[in-house]
C-alpha cells in the first residue's frame, strides 16, 4: 500500500500542468471559430510564450531581431486629427515583447529564486521618471489635455523600453552571453544597412525596413549613429583579424547608409561621438586617421544630395516663415522647428510648468527636451536628466573599471554612442524612438552588467580552491 505521508507534492509542477491544461483549452475553443490567420498567430504568440518560459536567451534573440527588422501598423488615423489625440504605431517587436514579458512574469512567478527586478543602478531613476510620465499623463487626461487613450499608450510604450532593460539584465550573467547578443546586434544592423543601399538607387531618402511609404530617415540616422559609436569602439580595442575585417566592412556600409539617410541632426551628432572616442579612448592616433581619411574620400564620392542637404539649411531661396540667427537665414524647415521650440518655452511651459500637459496633451514637438518639458514639466524634465546622468556615470565606472577587450570596446563605444544620442535629441525625439530605444536599452543593459558579469567570473576560481568542509 502506498502511503500518502510518501509523497510529496510539487506545487511548481501542478501549476504549470494546470497553466498548460488552460491554455489548450482555451486555444482549442478560440482556434475553431477564429480565421485562418488570426489562429496562426495565436498559435505562434503561444509557440513564443512557451519558448520565452523555458529559454529566455531565444525569446530575447528573437527580439533583438524583430528590433529593426520586425514590420509596424498605424493604430488609428495616419495624421492626428483635432480632439483625437496622436496615431499609435503598433510593432511586431511591441506584440513580441508582451508574450515574452509575460512568461517573463510567469517564470519569476513559478521560481521566486529568480526575482523579478534585478537590483541595478538605474532601478532608482527609471522608476521615477516613469511614474512622473504617468502622473502627468492622468492628471492631463483628467483636465481634458490628453485625448482619449494615446496617452497611456505612449507611456506604456516607455514602459515597455525599460521592460527590455529589466528582462536584459535578468538574463546577463557572463561574457559569451554578451559575445553571442552583440553579435546577433551586429548581423542585424548589417542587414539594416544592405536594405537602406538597396534603397539609394531609387532616390529619395532611405530609411529601415518595414516603415511604409514615407519612411523614417531620422530614426534609421538615429539608430546609425549608434551602432557606428559601437562598432568603432570594437574596432579599437578588440578583434581578431577576421573580426576587425568584418567590424571594418560594417563601419563603411553605416557610413554609406548614413549619408543617404540626409538626416541633419544625425549628421551633426557624429561630431561628438568622434569627440568622445577621442578623449576617452586611450588610442587616438587610429581615430585621427581614420577620421581624415573618410572626410578625404567623402569629399570626393559624397552624393550631391549630400551636400545640397547641408547647404540648403543656409541657402534656400526667400521665403515667408524663414528665421535669422545672426547673419545666417534658415530655411522654413528649421525655422518652423525652432519657432516651435521657442513657443513651447517661451509660453505654453509657463501654464503648466511643473506636471505639464502629459504625453501627447501638448502638440507635436519634434525634439526630446522642449518636449519633456512641455509634456512632463519640470519634475519629468529634472528625472528625466537624472536617469541620463546615471547612465553617462554607470557606463564611465564599467569602462574606467574594465580590462577585458570586449568589454572596453563596447563600453568604449556605448559612451561614445551615448553622448551622440544626447545631441541627436536636440532636433529629433531620439529617447523615445522605438527603433533607436529598444538596442540602446539592450545595450545599456549589457554595459551595467559588465562589473557584474566581472565579479562573477573572478569569483569562480575562489569558489573552485576553497576546500570543501
């Protein structure tokens, strides 16, 4: 006779026999009555959530993907209308990172060893400038500045790139890790590349994958920038020679891509991002040269849409709108974006200068810091620079504290990144672009858990000498 004092229950086992039981059921009901494709998407959402629970590290590869190459759709009107708020533009990453946030959830749930927040540096100030994004959004909607539920939408968009941060993080805990993700980053912005060149015969302006019609020229410029910080960060310090041939190969493809993205403001920040690898890294003569001889053949082969982008700027014929700086003209696109600035600090701010209207209660402003401003007001503008100011002195500590090529390279590169992004917002919403945010915070996740990762490692040959009791 068995007895039953014998056995041992494992709850962890019956829940997730229970969740499974409840999941197929469910799905059997829904899949019958629903369209064809509807239920292939069901059923993949449902292969990816099992395969988010059981291995992390595929779920986040299929993220870092669907990234740059993972098509979008307009949730409502194309072009904002009066009284309706914003469009809300819906990606396959956004559907991506709920299922894989979700089972993230349920894993914690399922083994509480696991924790649902790993402690970082950055906990404190994400935290608070969230929570001052979503104070400002309900009190905005509450007196009638917000419209409808874009608002919430656009906030759980940040949400969400913190929420790759936090799912990173969790899952980092040594350097092949890191080798096998920056190099998924990588191959993903090579493809980026071969797809904007494709692009450049058709004339026009070139933009990433699956951005529609118009495109986003601004945001792929964005995105460059950032991944040409990361690779010439590489380049200095690590490789071997078939790597440093394909980290150089890369480098030349970004910069192609970049001329023919004819974004201004990401031109412009490639000047401090080269100034920052200068001061910071320890091998400046490679940078100078390199830096000479791509300005000597850009002179040469640069696209005359190039340089009449450049020049229009300062030499577009007389027209009504345009605005003087001293004795240069801008032309009616710039001036219209700097007149938008000054309105909203000039005026708009002073009605509502400490919560601010809430995200997407203010008009359209296409820059990061009048637009934190006017959104959030000065509370979100103060955490909003606290939490930039975390991330500039947590990435200076890992690479000031790092010997390992890899990692001093890449955190190298992050810095200079970093400090690119930070001039790119000035005319552009850069800290909010999905493209350019979701790697940036995979990428800040990897630069703050280098220390860690550090620690770990040099603690293991202790472990493995210490005689056992």
């Amino acid at each position: 006779m068995i007895k039953l004092s014998h056995i041992k229950i494992d709850a962890k086992a019956i829940f997730l026999l229970a969740m499974v039981v409840v999941v197929t059921l469910a799905g059997g009901l829904l899949i019958a009555k629903a369209p064809t494709g509807i239920a292939l998407a069901v059923i993949a959402a449902v292969v990816i959530g099992i395969v988010s629970f059981i291995n992390t590290e595929i779920a986040l590869y299929i993220l870092i993907i669907s990234m740059l190459l993972g098509p979008q759709f307009i949730v409502g009107e194309p072009t904002p209308l009066p009284g309706r708020g914003r469009p809300f533009t819906l990606r396959m990453d956004d559907i991506l990172l709920v299922i894989i946030g979700l089972s993230w959830f349920l894993k914690t749930a399922v083994r509480k060893e696991l924790g649902l927040f790993t402690k970082t540096p950055l906990n404190g100030p994400i935290t608070y400038y969230f929570f001052v994004c979503l104070i400002s959004t309900l009190f905005g909607y509450m007196m009638g500045r917000v419209k409808g539920i874009t608002g919430f939408f656009f906030v759980l968009k940040y949400f969400e790139y913190f929420i790759v941060y936090f799912i990173a993080v969790n899952h980092l805990k040594e350097k092949k890790q890191v080798e096998r993700f920056l190099f998924t980053i990588l191959v993903v912005c090579f493809v980026v590349c071969m797809v904007a060149i494709y692009q450049i015969p058709a004339g026009g302006r070139v933009s990433a994958p699956f951005e529609g019609a118009e495109g986003e020229p601004n945001t792929l410029g964005g995105y460059l920038v950032l991944m040409l910080s990361i690779v010439l960060g590489l380049l200095l310090t690590y490789g071997s020679r078939k790597q440093k041939i394909f980290l150089g190969t890369l480098s030349f493809f970004i910069v192609i891509s970049l001329a023919a993205t004819l974004s201004r403001a990401s031109w412009v920040s490639l000047i401090p991002m080269v100034m920052s690898l200068l001061y910071f890294s320890k091998r400046k003569l490679p940078i100078i040269v390199a830096v000479v001889i791509i300005v000597l053949i850009l002179s040469f082969i640069m696209p005359k849409s190039v340089i009449e982008r450049v020049s229009f700027t300062f030499t577009q014929p007389k027209e009504k709108g345009q605005m003087t700086i001293g004795n240069a003209r801008l032309d009616t696109s710039t001036s219209a974006r700097v007149q938008s600035w000054k309105d909203a600090l000039e005026k708009d701010f002073i009605s509502q200068p400490i919560l601010g209207y809430g995200i997407t209660g203010y008009r359209f402003l296409d820059a990061q810091y009048p637009r934190v401003l006017t959104e959030t007001g000065l509370l979100g503008f103060i955490t909003f620079f606290i939490l930039l100011f975390s991330i500039y002195m947590n990435a200076l500590h890992t690479y000031r504290g790092t010997a390992d090529p890899l990692f001093s390279g890449l955190s190298l590169g992050y810095l200079a990144g970093f400090m690119a992004m930070v001039i790119h917002g000035i005319g552009t919403n850069t800290f909010i672009i999905v493209r350019i945010m979701e790697p940036f915070w995979f990428l800040t996740a990897m630069i703050i858990m280098i220390p860690e990762i550090e620690k770990a490692a040099s603690s293991e040959p202790l472990k493995m000498n210490t005689p056992a009791s």
